[in-house]
C-alpha cells in the first residue's frame, strides 16, 4: 500500500513538473525570410502578471541582444496577443538564431530557434547600373572600382554569380556603354551625360540643352534633333513610345516613328517650385516640394495627389511603379512608401536597409541596389498587391 501511494505521488510530482514547464514555456512556432525581411511567429505566452515580450537574436546562438521596442509602454511588445514580428536588420551572416521572451510575474523564455540565411547579391565594387533579362531570371550588373569596370551575369532566383568579366570603358575616347541608364549623369562618348534608349535600342542623350543627339549603336551615327525647349533630363516610355523630357517645371514629350526618329514635340508648363521626377515604369511624373505631392498623367496632364496620413511632410527623390503600385523612397530614409495608383493613398510603408539608387522589377519582385556597410548590395521584396 505504501508503494502504491509513493508512487502516485511521484507520478503526480512529474506531471505538475510537466505542466510548469510548459506553462513556462514561450511557443515559438516559426521564422521564416523572405528577402530582406524575416518573419518570426508565436504563440501567446500562457504568463500570469504578463508585461511584455522581449524579442531576441544571435549570430552564434549564445549572446542574444534585444531588436523589438520593449522599452515604450504602448509598443506591440506589450500586447500579449501580438505574436507577429518582422525583422529587417539581421546581418547578412550564414544563419542567425532568435527566441522569444515574456516578462510578467515571472520571466519565461522560448527555445532557440535557428534560420540558413539567404545572403543577397554583393559585390565590392560600386555598382553603376543592373539590368533584368526578361524570362531569363538573370540580372545584369555593371560595376566600377576607381581603376577597372566590370560586367555580372547573376541568376537572380538563388542570387550565384554566372560570369564576370572585366571591362575598360574609360581608357579609349570612343568607347560607350550602352545601356538603359535613365535620368542620371555618368561618364559617356563625347561628353553626352543623360542617355536612354528605345525598345529597338536606338540611343537619345542631352547634355543639358535645346538639342537631342540620336545615336545608332549599330553603326554609331549620330544625328541631331534640335528641340524648342530645353531639357536636362531624358527618358523612353515604352508604353507609348515616346521620349519624355524634363527640366524644372517644364514637362516634354517627343513622339518617335517605327525608325525611332523623333517627329514632333508638345509640352506643359506646370506651377510648381520643385523639380519635377520621372516615375520609372509609368506614364507619370512626380512635382514635389514643400505642401505638395502632385502626380501628372502624361497621357492627358491629369492631377492627382499622393496621399499621406497626417499630411506628414516627406520629400521624396527617387519613385518607380509596377503592378499598379507607386513605389517612392526619400534621401534620408531607410523606408519604401507604397502607394496605390488607382486613388494615390499609401497602402504601406516598408523597412529596408539603404535608401536605393535604382528600381527594378519582374513579375513577383521589385529589386534596388544601394551601398550598406560599404558593400554594394542587390536587394528584393515581393510586389505589394
């Protein structure tokens, strides 16, 4: 009899145990990356007295340090029911581990839990431009160290380089890069400092003028187009192909033939102080300064207005669109600005880990390059839908 109660205690002792540690237990259930951001879940901590979680993360496993704001009385972290967290910061380190931490009557922890990261493309050398080969997933890089220029063919899917090949487009007088650089000055044949090209690959450049150069990149003959407005920025709208000229509050459009030569010419004065910025992959154009956010339509000079909650004041330098979202970031901002083309409202905004030097995009991803940490970086998000 007495062995038969020793052993009901014992076994009651054990499960008490069992339940305790369960109870004291955080229920990580998942982090997963996709691209620059990783998403990390969990299961409401079961905690009497509970205050707040701590959300933690290692590079080796062992010396956590905290990355949610567990310091603001008000912030999610003291939600008991808020189990989601995206971290956009972890290093760019062959894995990284993560656990979670609620804080109450007592302090209660998750096990660690371990993710492979999915490094994206580096180089060191600074990068001058990128490419997306269409269907092909591939991902064209041109890049410059101060002495040597540089060619990557990457496959964008698991970002492993293809090929590289070095280049010397500065040494000779003549030489050209040819590409569909847009808005942005660079070193070019015979001193042209804005180029851009058509779908056929004709090649158009001003150097800041009343005159637009025509250049053949088969035969490289160059023909003049003398304009009666003058432009210092140029760029192909493929959708209506036109050429579309820009300088200060003035707006431009050339209409091209099957040839690519340009027949006429109409613009649009427009009242505003501020330059006026190209939406990548639109017919649109961004006026912005301060109190303003004016969106035209060069289709039929439209206006409509970007729309920020608050009305908060942002001065955005560089936008893109695809997928019928406006994608738009500041100078000074590690963020992307989401907005909607149909009524111009922010859907989202979205953390990321530079302030891009250009915007690309293929069917499921939108892709920018920048400089972090003194490494030229390729990164990726998926399109907002």
């Amino acid at each position: 009899m007495c062995k038969k109660h020793l052993l009901y205690i014992v076994s009651l002792v054990i499960l008490l145990v069992g339940c305790k540690d369960q109870i004291q237990t955080v229920q990580l259930s998942s982090a997963i990356q996709n691209g620059n951001e990783i998403t990390i879940k969990w299961m409401p901590a079961n905690i009497s007295g509970f205050k707040y979680y701590r959300i933690m993360r290692a590079s080796d496993g062992q010396h956590f340090s905290t990355i949610n704001d567990a310091d603001s009385v008000g912030s999610d972290a003291y939600n008991r029911n808020i189990t989601t967290f995206t971290d956009t910061s972890f290093p760019y380190v062959d894995s990284v581990y993560y656990k979670i931490m609620a804080f109450g009557d007592e302090i209660i922890s998750s096990q660690n839990i371990l993710v492979h990261i999915k490094k994206p493309i580096q180089i060191s050398e600074s990068i001058e431009n990128a490419y997306i080969i269409p269907g092909e997933n591939k991902m064209l890089v041109y890049g410059f160290n101060g002495s040597n220029s540089f060619m990557y063919l990457f496959d964008y899917t698991t970002n492993e380089l293809i090929k590289k090949a070095t280049i010397n487009v500065y040494s000779s007088n003549s030489a050209v890069f040819f590409g569909n650089y847009n808005g942005k000055s660079m070193a070019f044949w015979n001193g042209y400092s804005v180029f851009t090209t058509n779908n056929n690959g004709n090649l158009y450049s001003t150097n800041g003028s009343y005159s637009i150069n025509l250049i053949n990149r088969q035969n490289l003959v160059t023909t003049t187009y003398q304009s009666s407005n003058y432009i210092n920025q140029l760029y192909y709208i493929s959708a209506d192909n036109t050429l579309l000229g820009l300088y200060y509050n003035k707006i431009v459009l050339y209409s091209l033939n099957y040839n690519g030569d340009i027949t006429s010419e109409n613009y649009k004065n427009f009242n505003y102080s501020g330059y006026s910025i190209y939406i990548g992959n639109s017919n649109l154009i961004y006026c912005g300064d301060t109190g303003s956010r004016i969106i035209l339509n060069t289709n039929n000079w439209q206006e409509n207005v970007l729309s920020i909650p608050n009305n908060v004041y942002k001065e955005f330098t560089f936008l893109y669109s695809a997928k019928n979202v406006i994608y738009a970031c500041t100078n000074y901002e590690n963020k992307l600005y989401c907005f909607s083309m149909t009524d111009f409202k922010l859907i989202k905004t979205i953390n990321i880990r530079f302030i891009p030097n250009k915007f690309m995009s293929d069917s499921n991803y939108l892709f920018y390059y920048g400089s972090s940490n003194g490494i030229s970086i390729i990164d990726k998000i998926k399109l907002v839908q």
